[in-house]
C-alpha cells in the first residue's frame, strides 16, 4: 500500500513532457508541447502535453491524464505498478502505509514472487544461448526455417523478431537447464513452482521438463518473462547423435507425443489471462486501433518479422475472456485470422461470447484456402495480409454463413435443420441491435439461396423467423404521427451540439465529432459555419459579428452561451457533444424507419412482394451502416 504523499510527490517530481518525450517527438507550441497521439493513429499532431498542469490530452481522440495514467496506459500497468515505475525513475523512496507485520508480508511474497521472474529470466536467456551454441541447435534452426523463419543475424528483421519473441532451444538433456539453474543460484523448488523442472519419479532430484523443443517465451505486458511454450523437433538419429557427442536420453525426447509442451499455471501464470505477443504488438496495437488474433505462436512471430506487428494468439486455448479483456485495454477491435476448416470455425465461434462480454467488435478474416498468414506474407508481403484483413466481416455474418453453408445443396429436412440452427445461434446475441442485424443478414442469405422467385417464401419463412413485421406496422400506424416533435427535438438537440461548440470552439476541430456536426440541420447549421469563420484555431475572433450572422431563433441562445459557457472543461463540453451526436443519428434512424414501416404497409396490403422486399433490404442496409458494417 503506497501512501498518498509518495504519490503526490511522484506527479510533482516526473517532467512530464520529458517523460512522453522518450516515446513521443514533441514539439513546444506556446505553453504546451505537441505530438502526434500515441493512443489513436494521426497524421497531424492533436497530442498536447502540458507541463506546467502535469496532464496531457488529445483532441483527436480524447484521451487524457497525468504521468501515472500515461504510464498505465503504454505500458498495461496497473496504478500502483505505475507510481512504482515512476517513482524509481525519480529516485524517489516509496512509503507504504501499512503496519511493520503487513508490510513485512508484501516485502516477502514480492521476494518470492521476484524469484518466479528470475527464475524464468534465467531460463529464457538459457535457452536463447542454446540456439546459436548447442551442437543439436541445427534442428531448432531446421524448424524455424521450415516456417519461414531462417535467422538473417545480425541485421535482419528475422533476427530481430527472434530477439524480441526470446526464442531459444531447450537442450536435448535431461538435466541441462537444472544444471544451468543449480549454477545461477536458482533453487530447484522455484524452478519447480514455474514449471521448468520436475521431480523424479524415483529418487531425489529433478529433470528438465522441456526437453529438445524450440522455445517460445511467454511474456507479460511489462516485459517479464512468465511461461513458455516449447515445439516438439524432429528426434536425432543415433549417428547425429554420436557426431554431437551427446549421450541419448533413452526415451524420445518430446516423449513422443504433444506437439506443444506450455507451462503449467503457476503463481505468475495465468493461462487464461496470458496473451501470446500482446507485449511485443501493443504499440501497433494502440496505433491501429487494432488487434489480429492468430492461431499460433509461429505466426505471431513471422507475421511480426515481416512488419504485421498488430498480431497476439491465444496459448493452447480458445479465446478467453480474460485475453479478450486484456486485448480490449489497447484497442476497440478484434480481426480473428483463423484456419477455414472446421476447427478454425470452432475456434471463431468460441471467440464471439469473450469478445461481445470484453466489449470487443469482432471480425473475422478469412484466408485463401490451405495458406496460412505466414505463407501470404512471405509470398505476397504485409500488404497481402492487410488486404485480407481490410476485407474481414462482422463475426455474426461469419457464423451465419458457416452455418448455412451447402443450404441449397440439403433436403427440406436438412434446410429447416440448418435455418434452426441460424436461429439458435441469432437468439444467443444479447444486443438486441445486434440480434436483428443477425437476423436480418440470416434471411438476406436464405433468400439468395431460396432465388428470386421464391421471394415470398422467404418473407413468410421470414415471419416465423422473426418478429412480424405486418403486426409492427399496424402497430406504428395506430400511433398519431409526431413528426412535429420530432422535428422540434431535433432542434433541440442540435442548440446543445451547438452550446458545447460555443463553450470549447476547439473541438471544431476535432476529428470524432465531425461527422456529428454534419447532422445538424437548418438555422443551427448556419451558425456552425458562422462559428467556424470565428474560429481560427486559437480564438474567438469578433462575438459580435458572429453573433450578428445567426438567426433570430438561435441569437439569445448563442449570445447567453458565449458570456456564460455551461461547461466547465473540454471533457465535459466534448462529451454531452457526442451524446447529443447519437441522440442525433438514432432521432434520424427512428425517422427513416417510420417512412420504411408506412411504406412497406403500402406494399403489403397491394400485395407487391418485389417492393415489399426491395423496402427491407434498403432498410437494413442502413441499418447496417449505421453500425458501422459494410454491405457484402
Ligand atoms: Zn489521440
């Protein structure tokens, strides 16, 4: 427990500027300095730091704190992780609060758990040696350039990624790492608790646990090397055996069986929180907005040396919602790049409840058939990869369609199975925008596979599918139309969009909310252009004339804004803007759904099935795009 006054004292004493400085150019512009934003992808800088209040803030993408925040924030610390980070960069002392017995407590079960650290540390750096001096190493090498990873040393970015992924080579041995640790000062009992060795079954002792197997390490999101992953290689025969003066280990050294061998759980591994290579992809991550799950360690790594840095896989386990959660602390997005066949299809329907709990959109991009990412980047470069990840899709699409596959090709019997199961899987989505959309795109599929012809098939299958759309319009008809209200609603929404304007011209200027200001209609438009001509980037220029350009209906409103702001800082004025922005579009999609349901009532009752569904298609294509999907 960290006392408030080192706290204070570690804000006070990190320059901030200096401290964003080492991963961020910032230029000094008037009081501030500035930068392009380390937590949204820019090309112009919106990214000020400010050192004499301590705080930094985009205007690009809102994100804003102090030293300890920002610390947080790159490097996925938790608060007191941070302030410890800080506080040793500044020298300064930490004084916990709590008494002599508790903090002996903490000071010991951190010694222990630092010894899990070493420990591994030791072994990772072990096995890194082994891969460039152990005379069997030539079978890890074979291995890894079999996935197309020949070491390029000392310049290449191969060789980089190596370095950055810590690979190496457990010994063909049994005992190799256990001498190495008894050497290092590692107690075989800490090496036991992370996994790297084992009793003996028979006698005293321990032995190695990987043995003969190219290494991954698993690292935490500060760096720490927490776990491993080892790859069964091919066995030696006895001549290399003899040629490498290495004695046999009797039994096939990956005891013949699992292709990856991981570490147990252990106090500093949590299997279903570790993500492969999230340390290594946070930067591209946080940049891109971004996160592409792959299914396999190799990948990550081979995908990181040719410049596709935004990869992380899960470890020998589908997608938690643990991983999902730490992957949602760097970005919105997940794209899921798995195998096509059907165990990558598990694993994307495994993925899609973690993802939706996290609050993570996911897509899903879909490779060439038998090609794996490695494969396409090597032949095609990144650019090929970004290709197939730009034209990923909405994940409910994905299980729809997967699930519907070969419909035409079925018996009646085996179609209504498969629009059961379509069912069973859009009434398992707990966003109920989200389950229409499923639905939706359900029924959009079976239509094209049922052809134009059967269109009315499709709308009756689609009525038991669904809700009823007859019963829905008769139900919006019988309500009397309040388009008037709407129309003064809007308005009113529009005066606050307006009012946080007034109050912080400068989020004129931000991107996020450009596409809100675009909704706004009529005499508070108007204004808008006026408050831009006011606005040169730094201040208000002449009230008087800006007010003078607005209409009556807008004048006192603007003129009792501008001598009184109700917002007290950006941050509030920015974000009662956006709700107002969706306030704004949902107003808007209510509208064009209104006219949608009148019509279709029209065609309905003239029995005009090609208008019927031309309206439901229109429909949910902007409904579609209004969640920010594209059309297929
Ligand atoms: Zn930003």
């Amino acid at each position: 427990v960290i006392g408030q006054e080192t706290i204070d004292r570690v804000r006070q004493q990190t320059g901030i500027a200096a401290l964003i400085g080492e991963s961020v150019k910032l230029t000094k512009r008037g009081r501030s300095h500035v930068g392009l934003c380390p937590f949204h992808k820019e090309k112009t800088p919106s990214f000020h730091v400010n050192e004499e209040r301590g705080f930094y803030h985009c205007f690009g993408c809102g994100a804003s704190g102090d030293a300890i925040k920002f610390i947080q924030e790159t490097q996925g610390l938790s608060f007191i992780e941070a302030v410890r980070d800080l506080a040793e960069r500044a020298g300064i002392e930490i004084v916990e609060t709590a008494n002599d017995a508790e903090r002996k407590q903490h000071a010991e079960a951190r010694r222990r758990q630092q010894e899990l650290y070493d420990a591994s540390n030791i072994a990772a750096a072990f096995f890194e040696r082994m891969l460039s001096e152990h005379p069997l190493r030539h079978r890890a090498q074979a291995e890894l350039e079999r996935r197309g990873l020949k070491d390029d040393a000392p310049t290449g970015a191969i060789a980089d990624a190596l370095q950055a992924f810590r690979i190496g080579y457990a010994p063909y041995s049994w005992d190799a790492l256990a001498e190495h640790l008894r050497q290092s000062g590692v107690s075989p009992r800490t090496a036991e608790s992370v996994g790297l060795l084992a009793p003996r079954k028979s006698g005293g002792g321990h032995y190695d646990r990987f043995r003969h197997r190219l290494m991954f390490a698993v690292l935490d999101l500060q760096g720490r090397v927490i776990g491993f992953s080892g790859r069964a290689l091919e066995e030696p025969s006895a001549e290399e055996l003899a040629q490498a003066g290495v004695a046999s280990l009797g039994t096939p050294s990956s005891d013949g069986v699992a292709k990856y061998v991981n570490s147990p759980e252990s106090p500093i591994y949590k299997k279903r929180e570790a993500v492969f290579g999230l340390y290594q992809a946070r930067q591209a991550v946080r940049t891109g907005e971004q996160c592409v799950v792959v299914e396999g360690n190799f990948d990550v790594v081979s995908l990181h040396a040719r410049g596709v840095g935004h990869v992380v896989a899960p470890l020998g386990t589908a997608f938690t919602l643990e991983q999902a959660r730490q992957v949602k602390r760097f970005c919105p997005t997940v794209i899921l790049l798995f195998d096509g066949d059907s165990a990558g299809r598990r694993a994307v329907r495994a993925a899609r409840g973690p993802c939706e709990e996290a609050g993570l959109a996911a897509r899903v991009a879909v490779l060439p058939d038998g090609v794996d990412p490695d494969d396409l980047a090597r032949r095609d470069g990144p650019r090929a990869v970004e290709r197939v990840l730009g034209a990923a899709r909405g994940i409910d699409e994905y299980v729809i369609d997967a699930v519907l596959e070969g419909f035409s090709g079925e018996n009646a019997r085996g179609q209504a199975a498969k629009i059961r199961e379509a069912r069973g899987f859009t009434e398992s989505i707990k966003d109920p925008t989200g389950r229409d959309l499923a639905v939706r795109y359900a029924e959009t599929r079976l239509a094209q596979f049922l052809g134009v012809s059967e269109r009315r098939t499709m709308l009756s299958l689609e009525r038991a599918f669904a809700h009823e759309p007859a019963a829905n319009a008769a139900e919006k008809r019988a309500e009397p139309p309040h388009r008037a209200r709407s129309r003064d609603r809007r308005d009113e929404i529009g005066h606050e969009i307006l009012g946080a304007l007034l109050d912080y011209p400068p989020l004129l200027d931000a991107q996020e909310v450009e596409d809100g200001i675009e909704r706004v209609e009529g005499d508070v438009a108007a204004a808008v252009a006026a408050l831009r001509q006011a606005w040169d980037g730094q201040a208000l220029q002449d009230v008087e004339q800006l007010l003078a350009k607005l209409a009556p209906s807008i004048h006192p409103f603007a003129a009792a804004r501008l001598a009184a702001p109700r917002h007290d800082t950006l941050e509030d004025a920015r974000t009662e803007l956006l709700e107002n922005v969706e306030k704004l579009k949902r107003l808007e999609f209510e509208r064009q759904k209104a006219e949608v349901v009148e019509e279709l009532h029209r065609a309905q009752s003239t029995g005009d099935s090609d208008r019927e569904f031309a309206l439901l298609s229109e429909h949910w294509r902007r409904a579609r795009e209004r969640r920010g999907l594209t059309e297929r």
